[in-house]
C-alpha cells in the first residue's frame, strides 16, 4: 500500500512539472492560473534571465536568498573500524596451541564520538538556481591499553608480524582517524511555494581519509626485555562527481523540517604503510601497498529546528549517517600484511552522529 501511495505521489508531481514546463505559464508568487507572460522581456523580468519563461521552478515561485551562510558542529563517530590490537593469553597453553587461550577482553582500538565542523556559502544566480561550496572536517582519536595481572597471564600482539610475536605485560594503542571533504554544487530549488522548497544539486567533491594506528608493547619490569612498535597508516586522496536532493518544511510556528541526501563517486587512492620496530633489533618489517580505487560515498541527514527574524536566522538540529564504501580499513590492512596477501581489502567503513546548524540568510 505504502509503495503504490507513493508512485501514486510522484506521478502527479511529475505530471503537474511535466505541464508546467510545457506551458510556461511563470509567475512569481502564489501560481497565478491566467497570468501568462507575452514575451521573452516579460518572461526574463517575471522569472530570471536562466529560466527564459520555460523552466517550471519558476511557477510560485517565491525566490531564495541572496546569500545563505552556514556553520554546523558536528559531533560523530567512525563504526565498523575497531582494531583488536592484543590479548590477554594463559601462559601455561603458549606453544602447546597455535591459538592462545584469551583469559579477558582483548584490547581494543575503537574511537568514540567526536566533535567536527563544517562551513560554507550559497550564492543565487537567479530566482531557482545557486552555487554552493561546503567545507567539512573530522578527526577522532582513542588510546587504550591493557596489562597482565597475574603469573599465569601475558600481553600477546595481535597485529604484529607473525615472525615476530613476542610476550610483554603492557600493550597500550593510539589511533586516529580524520577525514575532509570539499564540495562545490549547482543547486536548482524547482519548488518553493507553500513554505516548502524542494532542491536537486550535482557538483564534485573533494575526499581525504586518513587512518593511524601506533601500538606500543614493552615488559618493563623485566630486565633487558625488548620494547616493539607496530605502526600502521592508511591514507586516501581523490575526487569526483556527487549529486542529491534536500527539501525543508516551514510552518507557521516556526519550526523547520529538512532532509538532505547525497551519493558522491570519488576515484582516488588509498596508500598504505607497515612498520614493526624494536628496541634491540631495529626496523623489522617496513612494507607498504598502493591501492587505486573508486570510493561510492552515501550521506543523508534528517532534523528540525527554529526560523527567526523573519526566516533570516535558523538554528537546527538533526542527525547525520554517512557511509564510506569500498574501503581499506586498517584492521583489513593490516591483516593483509600478517598473511601477505593483499586481496580482498575493499569493506564499508560509516560515520554517524549529531548535527547543529547556525544559518543566516538574506
């Protein structure tokens, strides 16, 4: 019932655009049914030079800002990117099975939510159609360690090279992961009457990801122990085309409904990089792997919030989900690195969380 309701919907909506656009009947305003511009002078005057009499987003038109100026804190989370980077192992099983046997949770990389932030502008180029450019940016961060308790336990790395697994008392984690994103996208608004304004926009977008892991394993207690590091970066770099639709609610109390999604294709390249060092041996592992990829990013976001001084100032709230896909994660890196085989690292990697907006309009 829901999916025939909503064909239904979307087949009158494109009937009524469909004829709109055939008529050109153009007007800004509430539709005007038997106002009809005689011209090209009348329609260019009546509907912006773009729209030429012709285009339906001129049909009740009210128009849309001049300048739109936004500011939103963010504060979200990376999933699906944990790293277990050790366990807590009995002793007395060590080398009498190929699999430890885990006496407590192992230790576990994982980032938190984290606050971020994202700016830009809008600027109309006529009564239906603006660029935009929107800049974003997030970096999260956790460490965490774990250390034995007992005679009968040990700390075993479990992103180390297997070659050189070794047993310490304390294993402790730092890991990091930022991203940034730049957009530049021509909006077209093909419906703004009614206090509701519905908006198709296409454009690039510029994509960096950047994921470090550095783990510390050392005995400090035991005289001429050895102290390891395992450090592990997966950086990613490229461009490419997005396109998405965004549509809001205004009511006559001031409230405001929106909704925005996007679906971005980004070609770049995901480089990525393994060290394994110790104190009494040096530099024991240094391998990296270059990986070209084309990275499908989804993002949709859902809120409310206050119109104020006349729709000139809107502060909102909403949340956010966005969802990287087509990935190399570090745990799959390094993986990757332990077997020596590097095939099938492609995974989706997701960020989520809260939104507030500052937007001022005029």
């Amino acid at each position: 019932m829901a999916k025939r309701t909503f064909f239904a919907i979307l087949s009158v909506v494109l009937s009524v655009h469909a004829t709109a656009w055939g008529q050109g009947s153009m007007q800004q305003g509430p539709m005007q049914p038997g106002a009809v511009p005689q011209s090209a002078a009348e329609a260019v005057a009546t509907c912006g030079p773009s729209c030429g009499g012709n285009q339906s987003c001129c049909v009740g038109s009210q128009g849309i800002p001049e300048w739109e100026f936004f500011g939103d804190f963010l504060f979200i989370r990376p999933r699906n990117a944990n790293v277990a980077y050790s366990t807590v192992a009995d002793t007395r099983y060590i080398g009498n099975s190929p699999i430890p046997v885990q006496l407590a949770q192992p230790g576990v990389a994982s980032i938190d939510y984290h606050p971020g932030f994202r700016v830009g502008f809008a600027k109309t180029l006529d009564d239906c159609n603006a660029v935009v450019a929107t800049f974003t940016h997030y970096e999260g961060e956790n460490r965490d360690s774990i250390s034995d308790t007992t005679v009968d336990q040990t700390i075993l790395p479990m992103v180390s090279h297997p070659a050189f697994v070794n047993a310490y008392t304390e294993a402790a984690s730092d890991y990091r992961m930022r991203f940034d994103l730049a957009d530049v996208d021509f909006r077209w608004t093909f419906e703004n009457q009614n206090d509701t304004r519905l908006s198709l926009f296409a454009g690039m977008r510029y994509a960096l990801l950047n994921q470090r892991l550095s783990v510390d394993f050392a005995s400090p207690n035991q005289q001429g122990a050895d102290t390891q590091n395992v450090h592990s970066q997966v950086n990613f770099e490229g461009g490419g085309l997005r396109v998405g639709f965004e549509g809001e609610r205004r009511t006559p109390f001031g409230l405001v409904f929106y909704g925005r999604t996007a679906a971005s294709l980004v070609a770049g390249t995901f480089r990525c990089a393994y060290t394994q060092t110790s104190a009494l041996g040096g530099r024991l592992v240094d391998t990296g792997y270059p990986a070209d990829r084309v990275v499908p990013i989804l993002d949709a976001e859902l809120g409310t919030g206050l119109s104020l001084w006349n729709d000139k100032l809107r502060l909102t709230a909403g949340y956010s989900f966005s969802g990287w896909f087509n990935v190399v994660r570090t745990d799959q890196f390094i993986k990757g690195v332990q077997g020596n085989d590097f095939t099938g690292m492609h995974d989706t990697l997701t960020f989520d969380g809260f939104v507030g907006r500052a937007e001022l309009q005029f």
